[in-house]
C-alpha cells in the first residue's frame, strides 16, 4: 500500500516527506518501546506508535523504517520534523488511536511483523 493511501485511510496530516508519499509499505508494527523497534528485521515498515520525541525517528532511521505514524494528535515538534526530513523519513500524524490506525491498516492489507 502506498503511504499516500494510508494518509488518507486514517484521515492523517502528513508532517514531513511529502516527497515519498508513493513509497510503498507492506509491514507495520506498534510499539511505545523503541526498544523492541530495535529488534525488527524487515522491509517496508511503517511504525504506528504514541510517541512524539526524537528517540521516535532516530530509532525509525537506525531500523530503516520509511514511515511513522504518531497516533492520539500528539504534537511533532520541529526537531523531529527536521530530523525526519535529513533522514527522507515521512511523519504522518493521526487524531486516531493506535488500536484504531492497526486496525485499519490491518484490515487494508499491511502484514504484522509477529
């Protein structure tokens, strides 16, 4: 699925990467442990999590990871924004909760890590 698709699918605000909005993803994992983020050993991931600090996109570029999701309307501060951006990571944010966006990217087609 494309990122642009996913925007749209949870009605998301697009905060950094507009340029790779055609990427696309076949993976998606949730955590609030950039820890267990860490451990993941996948392509085309997207990351669902509530979130919103810097440890979020440096442990989205040590992972690969293309895309991150900050869920629940957190606020992304322009230190992320800019890291996000040297780091071609796109940033979408969601009024959504994190059960409701897995929900919804689960049930369109993304594949769970475990």
């Amino acid at each position: 699925m494309r990122i642009e698709e996913i925007v749209h699918l949870i009605n998301g605000k697009v905060i950094s990467g507009k340029a790779f909005l055609n990427k696309t993803i076949e993976n998606g994992f949730a955590s609030d442990l950039m820890s267990d983020v860490l451990t993941l050993d996948s392509d085309d991931i997207i990351l669902i999590t509530g979130l919103s600090n810097m440890q979020v996109i440096r442990t989205a570029e040590m992972s690969d990871i293309a895309c991150v999701i900050v869920a629940r309307n957190k606020n992304v501060s322009e230190q992320m924004v800019k890291l996000a951006d040297d780091c071609d990571i796109v940033i979408i944010k969601s009024s959504c909760t994190v059960f409701k966006v897995v929900g919804e990217l689960y049930k369109n087609g993304i594949k769970p890590i475990y």
